[in-house]
C-alpha cells in the first residue's frame, strides 16, 4: 500500500480571518500509530464554525474560537477512502452514546487537530464511520456536522419525533436547515421554511418545503408561520439555527409543549432583548440545547438516509482545495445554498 510522506492542504497560519489561509502542497504527513488509520480524502465541504476558527475576532457574530496548533489544516467535514475499497466519513470523537459537550466540540477535527482540507490525513480509527452506500464522496462530506445537527435536532428527544401531520419549521438555506428539511419531509412531516431571498424561497420549495415565509419582508415570521399550522396552535418543532436573532420569534411559532431545537450561536437580538430562561415558562415550550450528536445517532442518520434515498444538497459552485480563500470567501458572503463541496484535487 502507497504510505504518501506529505499532503497538499488547506492551512491557517493565523487568526486574522480569510487572509490567514493559504493552500500548500507539501505539508508533512505523522507517522501512523496503532490505532490510526491512513485516509485518502475525496471531498470536504466548509461550515461556518470554520470561519469562526479562522477569524477569531468577529466570527460572524458569534463566538470566537481558538486554533488548537500553530498551521492548522481546517475542515470539519470529510469523506474518503481507507485502504483500498473501504469508504468511510471522517468523524470527530469515539464515543458511543453520549452527546458531544463543549469540551468535544472544542477538540473536533479543524480546531485542536488537523482537520479534512487535505488529500491525505491520518486519524484515529474509532473517529471513521461507515458512508451511506448511496450517497457519492461530495454529499457523504455533508453529514458530520450539518447532517447530524439536524438529526439531532429532530431525532435527538424521545417523545418529540417528526412524523406525519407534524410540522417542523426550519430556518434558513444553510446545510443543517437543508438536511433538516430533508429528513422531515421524509418522516412525513408539513415543513414551514423562512429565509431572506426569492430566489432561495423557490429553491426551498423545490425541495418539497410546504410553505416558505420571506423574514425580511416579514420581521414578525411567526405570526405568519403560527397561521400556517393546523388550526393555528403552531408548529411543534422549531429548529433554531439563528440564535439570539430568531429564538423569540422561534418561541412565538411553537405549539403548546412543542420543542424548540435551538443549535445556533450566530446573531444579535433584533431588538437587543436576549430570550431567557423565563421565555420558557410563558411560551409553554421546551427549548433544548445541543452541540452535533453522537456516534450512535451518526449510524442511526446514515441508515435512514439510505432508506429514504436522500441525497444531500450541494450549492451549484464547489472549489477545489487550491482554491480555499475563495471558498471561505463564498461562504462568509453567504452567497452559498446549502453547503459548500471542496475537492481534494
């Protein structure tokens, strides 16, 4: 088997933001431990956590977080090959059951270790998982963080599934709100859609979403999106994916003892009142907290997307990895629809 010495990579010098990026060809590869694996990588794609690694400083709103090593190789996300035949995606911890914390996140792939903008890498074994057999390297490169928050999302409390009749609301046109879309739809459910543009509302409704409300035309969505539901009572999940920008609208949409799903750190509080603890009690809702999910929830995601055939949604534009200023340059302009696909090559 060809051992490669070095990797062609996507890495960050610095925290200066997009121009702390820089494409290399010849990064060196570790020597495989034991219990590693060698991995030839075949697609990537970006989230915005990678911008909030890269720009520490204003991280589009949120909060920032630091790069665990000096010429990080960023990338969450990830699809490649081990060995010869076996295709696997790139996961980030080894546990079984339990739900990342902040710790786990903190110590994902692109932060504290080198991540997935690279040909090659080399990762320990019990961070692979299996790829939907019928999903191609660019689509399986979706799931690790967009694709299993969205499962989580809605798979992730007992007592609160998707199903036929319901309806879910989804935020947006960024990857976990897509993937969340496709899943619900899939489970049987009514979907309620918002975004900013036209244009993203005809694609949203070309993926099946039931009904899309325009939030910039209208600030108070949930109005409009409580009208939608049966009989008015309100949706009975909400993924939030907008943070202090959409959790008291998210709040205001619910039904009575509905969930809120609220996965996003991104945004200001149009009015500069952050929703609290005590939101909860008066909206009669329950609002739960969550980073990604867990091992067992990402095998569980995999068979339902291939039972459902679902195919994860790509914008039109991918880059190759030569090209990663542009990339997080599409990404930070959010000019993207759903997630943004890197090739190796």
């Amino acid at each position: 088997m060809y051992i490669p010495q070095y990797t062609a990579a996507g890495i960050l010098n610095n925290q200066i933001g997009i121009e702390g990026l820089q494409f290399v060809e010849r990064l060196p590869l570790p020597a495989i431990k034991e219990d590693e694996v060698l991995v030839k990588i075949h697609a990537a794609s970006l989230n915005y956590s990678d911008l909030m690694i890269a720009a520490q400083d204003h991280a589009q709103g949120g909060p920032g977080l630091t790069m665990g090593k000096k010429r990080l190789v960023l990338g969450s996300d990830g699809a490649g090959v081990v060995g010869a035949d076996s295709k696997s995606l790139l996961f980030t911890w080894d546990t079984e059951a339990d739900l990342p914390g902040v710790d786990d996140v903190g110590a994902c792939l692109g932060q504290t270790v080198d991540g997935t903008l690279r040909q090659y890498g080399v990762f320990h074994e019990k961070s692979l998982v299996s790829m939907p057999s019928n999903l191609t390297f660019l689509e399986a490169a979706t799931l690790s963080c967009s694709g299993l928050t969205a499962w989580n999302a809605l798979f992730g409390l007992e007592g609160t599934l998707p199903r036929t009749g319901g309806t879910i609301v989804v935020q947006g046109a960024g990857g976990a709100s897509i993937a969340a879309l496709q899943f619900s739809l899939a489970a049987g459910a009514t979907v309620i859609a918002t975004t900013s543009t036209e244009e993203k509302a005809s694609k949203l409704k070309a993926l099946g979403a039931h009904h899309v409300v325009n939030y910039r035309e209208t600030p108070d969505w949930s109005e409009r999106v409580k009208a939608l539901t049966p009989n008015g009572k309100g949706a009975d999940i909400v993924v939030d994916v907008g943070g202090a920008s959409t959790l008291r609208q998210s709040m205001e949409a619910v039904r009575r003892d509905g969930l809120i799903a609220a996965t996003g750190v991104f945004g200001q509080a149009p009015d500069g009142r952050v929703s609290s603890l005590l939101d909860c009690i008066f909206c009669y809702c329950t609002v739960r907290g969550f980073f990604l999910g867990s091992r067992k929830q990402f095998g569980n995601m995999n068979r339902f997307i291939e039972t459902h055939d679902i195919k994860p949604v790509l914008d039109q534009k991918t880059f190759e990895m030569a090209s990663v200023k542009e990339a997080f340059t599409f990404l930070q302009e959010q000019k993207h629809f759903s997630k943004i696909g890197i090739s190796p090559y």
